[in-house]
C-alpha cells in the first residue's frame, strides 16, 4: 500500500511514498500492517499535494505498509498483486527456463519483473504472454531479458 517516508512535522507523522490509488486505505480509523504489527490509522491529510498520516503506534522510515492478502480486493481483469508473481517461474515461449520471479519493481514507463539472478523483464504486453498462477507460471517472449 506504500512506504513509510519522511516525517511530518513533531506529531509522529509521516508522507506516504508510493501510496495506494485507493483513499480507503488511509482514512482515519483504517488498519494496516508496518512490520507485520497491526496499526491503525489515527489522522489522514494532504500537504502540498502529498498524502500524510499518523498511525497509533511509530512506524520506522522505509518500512512497508501493508494488508494480509486475505484483505485485499480481487485483483481486476490481467492486473496482479506483487506477492502473487513473486515465486512464478519464467519462461521464454519455447520453453527456455529463464528462472524464478524475485521482486516486481516499480518503473517509470512500467513496472518490471526482477528474476533471482538479477536480470529483469519489462512487465508490458508485448513481453508478458501469460501468466498461470494456479501452474506457478509466466511465459515471456524471447529477446526481452536483461542481465542485471
């Protein structure tokens, strides 16, 4: 849902990097997850265009704010959740392994498939086949990959 970033102000709060497009998620009274612990949201606000907010408990700078995926809303049509790609195994149409997925990260263009062996994927349709969670599996077009 995002990350927890520079203080705001004396008060124990804190901007949001990378916050979730979804407000209800930091509304006041909303619980969330910093370090595995629950928290709740006390104060939600906007300065200079950045979302701001104080949780019941202190939250470290860095760390992820987060919800247990059995809270999560289904995910829409060809879109997924990180920690469900994260493990798929990858491989070129025509079956070369190309290894397992490490981390998604995020991009300006586009988001990008991180594999255990440092190279990346671009995660965009033209290098993206298909995805087959139940199966464990991303098939890729050839020529995409870069050694990281």
């Amino acid at each position: 849902m995002g990350r927890v970033g520079r203080p705001h102000g004396l008060g124990g709060a804190f901007v949001v990097e990378e916050a979730s497009d979804d407000p209800a998620r930091f509304a006041e009274g909303a619980r969330l997850y910093v370090g595995r612990e629950r928290a709740t949201v006390v104060e939600a606000k906007r300065a200079g265009g950045r979302l701001v907010v104080r949780l019941d408990r202190a939250a470290p700078r860095g760390a992820a704010l987060e919800l247990p995926a059995s809270e999560l809303p289904p995910a829409g049509e060809d879109e997924f959740y990180v920690h469900e790609l994260v493990g798929l195994t990858v491989a070129e149409e025509g079956g070369r392994l190309l290894g397992r997925v490490q981390d998604v990260i995020p991009g300006v263009a586009n988001d990008v498939l991180e594999l255990e062996d440092g190279s990346v994927l671009p995660l965009v349709e033209d290098c993206v086949r298909s995805v087959d969670l139940p199966n464990g599996r991303i098939v890729v077009a050839p020529g995409f990959v870069l050694q990281g």
